[in-house]
C-alpha cells in the first residue's frame, strides 16, 4: 500500500493502485476470498435498492426504519473496509489475514447492535449496562481503525482529538474547559443514540449518497464516462490547448457521476495530461488542470460530491434548492478554467489536435444551433406533452410514458448503432486524430437518457432525491441489460446470448464498483458523526465561536478569513462528505453567529457553501492533496510543483465564496425577474473572466502591473456592486419591532426579512444579532412564522419570541426563547446598483484600448510540441 505520508517519486507510483487504495481497497486477494468480497458488495448494493424503493412497505416485508437502516449500512461498510484495505503498507496484498477477518466480524456485530438490540435499548434509553458499554467502546475503536486503513490518518487524528475533548474537558485552558462527560454517557452518546455516530451524516450516507454512487458506477461501467471524454475531446480538441479544454468539460461531466476527486482525476487524466503535455503544456500545468477540473466536480451539481444530501439536512431547504443555488458559482467556476488553459495557450503559442476532416465555421455554427434548438422544441414537447397526459389520462399516464420511454432508447440505440463504435486511441501514439464530432455525439445518447430519467424524477416530479436515484438506477440497470443485445441486433451481428452476458457482468461489476466506492463514505460518515456529537454533548461549537472572534476582534473580514483558513485545515486529508460535515459542523455556526452580530445577515445556504468550498481546496493545497499525487504520477512530475500550480489555478474558486456571501444573488437568491436574471449571471461570468485574466497577467496581452489592478477592480465592482453603492445610498431603513406582523404578512413569497433581536442567551450571555427570518407561500403572519418554528407576541411594547420549535428552522438561526425584535431592516428606495456596472466597463474598455496596440507585439512563447 503506497504510504499516504511519503511522497513517493511520480515516475514510480502506480496510479490504478493509488485509486484503488484511496477510493476502493488496495487489496487483491485469491479468487474464493475476492469472490466472497464481490458477493458481499452486490449483497450490500441490494439491500441499499431495496430500503430505498417502495416495495418493502407495498409487500409489508423487510421494513426497516432509519437507526436499523444505518446500523445495517455501517456494518457493511465496517466489514469491508477491513476485508478491502490492508492495515499497513507492509501487508500483504495477496490474502486476508486471521486478524482482519476476526476485526471485520466483530466491527460488523458491533455496527449492527442497534439493529439487533433494537428494542431492547428503546426501553433503557441513557442507562447502558456493561455489554452496551463494551460494545460501544470496541465499536468506535473498530471503526476509528476502519477509518484509518480507508481514509488515512487525519480524519483518525480529528475524532480522537475530539473524543480527548470530551473527556478531558476540566483539564482544558479556560477558554475551551467544560465539565467532561464520563465513559458511561459519552459511549452511550455516541454509539447507542442517533447523535454521534449513528447520526443525520450516517443517515444521509444509507438513504441518499449510495444511491447517487450506485448510479454514477453503473452509469461509468456501461460506458458513459468513455462516452463523456470522446465527446468533449470532439467538440474541443482541436482548438487552442484543446486537451486541456477537453479535460475542463470531461472532468465536469464525470464530476456529476463521481463522488471522488482523485477517481475523477484518473478516469479523466490518464487520457488528458499525456495529450495537454503532447501539445505543449508543462507536466505540472497538465496535471494541475486536470486536479482543478476534478476538484470542481465536487461542487458541480446534482451531487457535489455527495455533500448536497448533506445540505438538506442541515440547512433544512429542499433539495432543488440546493441544487439552485450551488449551481451558478460551480459553472462561473469552470468557465473561468476553461478561460485559464485557453489564456497559458495563448501565452506559449499553443495549437490543438487535428481534425479527422474539415467544416467551415458556418457549417459548424449551423450545426451547433440546430442541435441547440432541437434539444429546446423536443424538451418542451415532452415537458408539456407528459403534462397534458397528466390532466387527459391520469390512470393510464405513467404506463404510456413508460412506453415512451422505451421508444426513445430505443430510438437512441439505433441512432447510436449506426455510428462507429467508441474506443480511445492511444494518447502516447505518435500520431493522434480527434473523433468525428457527430458520430461520437449521436453514438451514445442513451446513456443520457438516465440522467434524463434522475433530473426529471427531481425537478418536475418533485420525488426524493432517495427515491430519484432508485428509478434512475433501476432504468440504468435495465439499460445494461439491453444495451448490448439490442446493439448486436441492430448492427446484425447475432450472438445475443454473449452480449446479454457480457452485460450481466458490467451491471454485477457496477455494483461491486457502487459498494467499494461506498466503503470511505460510509466510514467517513459514521467518523464525523464522533466529531458531530462531541458538539452536541460539550457545547464546542460555542467554544469555537468565542475563540474565532477573540482572534478577530469582531473584525467580520478578518473573521472570514479565520474561518476560511480553519476550513481549510480541516479539509486536509479528508473525503468531500466528512469534509462537509467537519467543516459544517464547526465553522458554520462561527460564520452565522459572529456574522449576524456584525450585520452579515445571510441565508444559512450561503454560509454552508463558504465552509464547503474552503474544505474541498485542502484537496487542491499540498502536501495532503492526493488528487495532485495522482495527477503528478501520470505527468511524471513533481506533485508538489502540480499541487501548487493547482492551488494557483484554484484561486478563481477561492474568491467566489468571499463574493457570494456579500452578494447572495450568485447564489440565485433575490432574482427578481428575467431581467435581472440575465444581468447577474452574465456579469458574474464576465468578472470571473477577467479575475481569471488578472491572476494569469494575461488578457489581450500580456499586462501591466497598473492594468492587473484595473482589472481586479472591475471584478470586484461586476461581482459586488453594493459595496460602492452602499457609500451612496444606505441599503436598509428600520422599522419599529410593532410593524413586525404586517411585514412579515406582506411579504412577496419565498422572500426573507431582516430582523434584529436581543437577549440573554441560555448561557447568561447579552446577544445582539441579525436574522434573515425566510417566508415561504403568503398567509397570516402568525401560520408563515410558525411554518419557521418560532411563535412571537407583543409584550407591551416590545414584540418577544414565545416559543423556538426544537430542530426547526428558527433554531438553525439561533432564535432562543425570550429573545426580543429588536428592530426590523426594509430595503430603502434607491437607484439599482447595477448602475455600479457602467463605470467598471469604461475601465474595462480602457485597458482594453491599452493592450490592443500591443497584441501583435506580445513575444511568442514556445511553440507546440504535437507530433502528427
């Protein structure tokens, strides 16, 4: 096993090795032992389908409720992580010893106590006898060991450190002493209640982030991750630095079927960096591009890298809320990369690949609006087609679109079989053709159809994001089924038996695939759950609180920055999922707390999104990214050198959640029509772009220190105009706390209201904060207020919060009882400060009118190394 705390030489590290060590098990056992090994991922693979789909409770058969649930998944995930992952680099990779075999047994019994013992721990809740004890303790050290073989050490270090807080809470320096908890309460606390490890983080993993991994694994495994890359490298190859633009769109699109960094590096990479090299990038440029490209895809919808699960639980807002607001800064974000590779190109005089045959640019444009326009006509008439079915045929509606369905697959696998077949070409040959556009496009559109079928299940049908990826992975595995027959049929070449066969095995190996990409997950999950209820039980998050704005001062700029930089060392060796939940769990509270006593009064969907794009950069920051390592061993080259040239291109990222928690209408947040709509996301695309620029000392030419500043402001005003605004016109005018009640009851819908409240908290301390109180459908003030979980009455002349509902959204706000409205903040009649717009692009077009006298002058860089 490679040893995660030594850089090995790049030349000499096995890269599949690495994935497997870091995503799957490094471990390649005798053939009984890897098929009982396989047997048992299916089997898991199995049981995660049947909780989630709806025939336990139609049959009244294998009903389980959400702590057996979790119980059963961790069990799983224990067991294999033993089997899968050998415990030193020492090892031996070729056999499961005695030891792991009998660690893997008793991590499962002690997983699966709560199952068990069920009803028996119902009835003495908080008075564990000595077996509950026990099991408790070689649980979580089981499952601390199973984390360390799976995920390395520092999510080991992490929950131990927050384990020795627990207990030796009287013993810590003032600031971050608490009374402790004994061995009988903490075990019981963490191991046999739905706190600590069997907690929200663990639930989520069981009911929704499996699924989504099931799914992507099938999805790769039938060929779409080949189908992704050829077709990016189609439409892209061949412009400037095409590679590496062709890398930027693959690694996108596998992000939205990967929950992994380093897999999407690889499965992406070991093509791309070998052609970005061929045509003239560096070994550390390539690999950084690809390390940039894969990290993004943890923060690219519909999965984000499993933490969007994540965020409905904690932020308490629906799914496709997430989904909205996360999506905006994830494409600005690798539009901006995309704008990089295209700007080093142009510094070194990069070309692309060649073309297998020659359109005009007409040809091309006519091509590309037809399809465009195609795509549009076809997605509305079966947007309001299946509608109209709805009103005319409601019985009979599902199985006519059932049919339909079928159809179009169909359809798309004719299309498809009349297309040469896809295969990737060697990127070391010395002679490299890119793929013909339209038929590596049209080849293999039914792979599409699933993602279709997820994005419908989610959007329009409103389904859970659980049971969206259960019909989307059972239409997958029908897909892999039938592809293959249905393909030798079409192409006329018989032998249906052996493609059906050959199709059983992708979806029994897509299931494997789904199971061992889980096993990090789900350990993962259940180890954050320990730092989870730590806070819960000590009352750190307080402590973390308190030690932020000592360090601050109360500054909220220089808060932030704290923030982000602990963010950041969290992350560091961690997966996307525990990442979310360490940085979540700790930092969020900090950001919401100090924030709104400074007046950054902020959605909580913001201020989780800070946390967690700071979190995923530690995947990007030497020397624990492991994405780096990887993309450093296919360049062959140094993966601290990648490592911090990723950092560099990584910076646009790093800005964007310092922007957004200013100007939330990045995050899609008080849009208020088409208009405005198109206003905002175009100047962000526009500010990312020439952010990009600055940083990279390139825009038309290569620029001047005075044009680099020039070009830094314009992204700063573009991105938050408000900031100069607000010198000019205050934003907000108060209210009197008596105008609450008609505020909140005129109210447009799904709007917020700023309100400032003050109190002594439930620790004695004197409170003064902001809270953006959000309101959903219109109604009565008291039915919109109490849809949040909190009651407010008028007490003289003071309006006074009554009542704060446990777990409701008022309390995720920090709303207590007893706390008063202090006063309410309307938006103040003034100018639109989109206005800020106009002299930023004056600006612009100065040091545009600067540097276009300059641009044949620009000395050219080294010319492309394609061989062809």
């Amino acid at each position: 096993m490679i040893d995660k705390k030594k850089t090995a030489d790049p030349a000499e590290v096995d890269v599949n090795q690495l994935v497997a060590e870091s995503d799957s098990g490094g471990r390649a056992p005798g053939p009984f032992v890897h098929r009982f090994i396989v047997v048992v991922c299916i089997c898991w693979s199995l049981f995660q389908l049947w909780i989630a789909s709806p025939l336990p409770f139609s049959l009244g058969i294998g009903v389980f409720n959400d702590t057996q649930s979790r119980a059963i998944h961790l069990a799983f995930a224990i067991f294999l992580a033993f089997l899968a992952y050998p415990a030193f680099s020492a090892s031996p990779r070729d056999r499961v010893p005695v030891l792991d075999w009998i660690l893997a047994a008793v991590g499962a019994l002690c997983a699966s106590y709560l199952f068990v013992f069920y009803a028996e721990l119902s009835t003495r809740p908080g008075q564990p006898t000595t077996q509950d004890l026990a099991v408790s303790v070689i649980g979580i050290v089981l499952l601390l060991e199973a984390t360390r073989r799976a995920l390395g050490l520092p999510m080991v270090i992490v929950a131990c450190f927050f384990l020795l807080y627990t207990f030796g809470g009287p013993y810590m320096p003032d600031l971050i002493a608490h009374k402790g908890a004994s061995l009988s309460r903490a075990m019981s606390h963490q191991w046999l209640t739905t706190e600590g490890v069997f907690g929200v983080a663990l639930g989520v993993s069981s009911g929704f982030i499996f699924l989504f991994v099931l799914f992507g694994s099938l999805l790769d495994r039938a060929g779409a991750g080949n189908y992704f890359i050829q077709s990016a490298f189609a439409l892209l190859g061949h412009l400037r630095g095409g590679p590496a633009k062709a890398a930027v769109v693959s690694s996108a699109a596998t992000g939205i079927i990967s929950g992994s960094s380093i897999a999407n590096v690889v499965t992406t990479g070991t093509f791309t960096i070998p052609l970005m090299k061929r045509v003239g990038y560096r070994g550390d440029q390539a690999g950084a591009v690809e390390v940039s490209s894969s990290v993004n895809g943890q923060i690219m919808p519909p999965v984000m890298g499993a933490a969007a699960f994540l965020m409905v639980e904690y932020v308490g807002i629906p799914y496709t809320e997430v989904i909205k607001h996360a999506f905006l800064p994830a494409i600005i974000s690798y539009i901006a990369l995309f704008y990089i590779v295209h700007l080093e190109a142009l510094k070194a005089d990069l070309q692309g690949l060649p073309r297998r045959s020659e359109a005009t640019a007409m040809q091309r444009l006519i091509s590309f609006v037809s399809t465009v326009a195609g795509f549009i006509v076809l997605a509305g008439i079966v947007y309001y087609g299946i509608g109209w079915l709805k009103v005319v045929l409601p019985d009979a509606a599902i199985f006519i679109i059932g049919i339909g369905l079928l159809a179009v697959y169909i359809g798309l696998l004719w299309i498809g079989s009349r297309q040469p077949e896809l295969h990737l070409d060697d990127p070391d040959a010395p002679v490299f053709q890119l793929p013909e556009t339209a038929p590596t496009l049209l080849s293999g559109l039914h792979y599409l159809l699933s993602v279709v079928v997820l994005i419908w299940c989610l959007m329009i049908e409103q389904l859970s994001p659980g049971l969206s990826a259960f019909w989307a992975t059972i239409f997958m595995i029908f897909v892999m089924l039938t592809q293959r027959p249905l393909i030798a049929m079409l192409r006329g070449r018989g032998n249906f038996g052996a493609a059906f066969k050959v199709g059983v095995g992708d979806l029994l190996a897509g299931l494997e695939a789904g199971a061992r990409n889980m096993i990090g997950i789900g350990v993962a999950t259940a180890a954050a759950g320990i730092i989870v209820g730590t806070v819960s039980l000590t009352g750190v998050g307080l402590v973390m609180t308190e030690v932020v704005e000592l360090l601050s001062g109360g500054n909220l700029m220089l808060m932030l920055v704290l923030v982000a930089f602990v963010s950041l060392i969290l992350g560091m060796g961690l997966p996307t999922t525990a990442n979310y939940i360490v940085v979540s769990t700790l930092m969020a509270p900090v950001v919401v707390e100090l924030g709104a006593q400074s007046g950054l009064i902020v959605p909580l969907i913001a201020v989780h999104l800070f946390v967690f794009y700071f979190g995923l950069m530690a995947d990007v920051t030497p020397p624990v990214g492991l994405a780096s390592f990887a993309a450093a061993a296919i360049a062959r080259t140094d993966p601290i050198k990648t490592g911090v040239t990723a950092f560099f291109y990584s910076m646009r990222t790093a800005i964007l959640p310092f922007l957004f928690i200013f100007n939330t209408q990045l995050l899609m947040i008080g849009i208020e029509g088409p208009l405005h709509l198109v206003l905002t996301v175009g100047s962000a695309l526009i500010a990312m772009l020439i952010f990009a620029a600055a940083t990279q000392g390139y825009f038309l030419a290569r620029s001047r220190w005075y044009e680099t500043i020039a070009l830094l402001l314009i992204t700063f005003t573009l991105f938050r105009p408000g900031f100069w605004w607000d010198m000019v016109y205050p934003p907000y005018q108060e209210m009197p706390p008596s105008q609450l009640m008609k505020l909140v009851e005129e109210a447009p819908p799904n709007t917020g209201k700023r309100v400032w409240v003050e109190g002594i908290n439930i620790d004695g301390k004197e409170i003064r904060k902001g809270v953006l109180l959000p309101l959903g459908e219109p109604g009565p003030a008291r039915e919109r207020l109490a849809k949040l979980g909190v009651t407010i009455v008028p007490l003289g002349n003071e309006m006074q919060i009554a009542q704060v509902k446990f777990g409701s959204r008022a309390e995720k706000l920090g709303l207590e009882q007893g706390f008063n409205v202090a006063s309410i903040e309307v938006p103040a009649e003034r100018p639109a400060k989109e206005w800020m717009f106009v002299p930023a692009l004056v600006l612009l077009a100065l040091v545009i009118f600067l540097q276009r006298p300059r641009i044949r002058r620009t000395p050219a860089a080294a010319k492309p190394a394609v061989s062809v």
